[in-house]
C-alpha cells in the first residue's frame, strides 16, 4: 500500500499457479546488471508461464524514488523480491516452479 494509503497499481492478488504471476523488472536504460537481471527473467517466466513487464525507474518519479539506488529490482506481483541480482533459483521458488 502506499504512503497515501491507496493501493499501486502493481500489487496484484497471488495466484498459486506461476502462470498467474506476474514479474516485474524496474531498470533502466543501459544498465548492465538490468540487462542480465532481464535474461534470467525472461527465462525464467518463458518456462513457468509466468507474465513479464519492465518499468524504466527514469519515467517514474515514485518508481525512482523507492527503487534508484537497489536497480536492478524484481518485482513479482507488486511486491519486491529481490535487487541488483536475480538468483534463477530463488525467483522459480518464489514463482510456485
């Protein structure tokens, strides 16, 4: 929940099923660590079934400011997962594969 007491548009409801999912990947534009951070992902939600979407922290003031120093960070269902690296393991555990 925000500060505000209104609820992001990024939390979603969890699903058992990863297939209901969703991983999000705040970065930004020519981030070395984002781009790998991004393979695993995309790897990863590829195999489970899971959604993917990418938000760039430089188009979002509120993402820039609970985020800048932590990018890379994953997302999965709105809530943080993890930052800078994304262990492939430690993301289809969380993701129910």
């Amino acid at each position: 929940m925000a500060e505000n007491g209104v609820v992001s548009p990024l939390l979603r409801r969890k699903s058992p099923e990863p297939a209901g999912r969703t991983v999000t990947l705040v970065g930004k534009p020519g981030c070395h660590l984002c781009d790998e951070a991004r393979e695993v992902i995309l790897r990863v939600t590829g195999e489970l079934g899971a959604s993917f979407e990418e938000r760039d922290i430089t188009r979002d003031e509120e993402l820039y400011r609970r985020y800048w120093e932590q990018i890379p960070v994953t997302l999965i269902d709105g809530r943080q997962h993890d930052f800078w690296r994304v262990d492939e393991r430690r993301l289809r555990t969380a993701l129910g594969g």
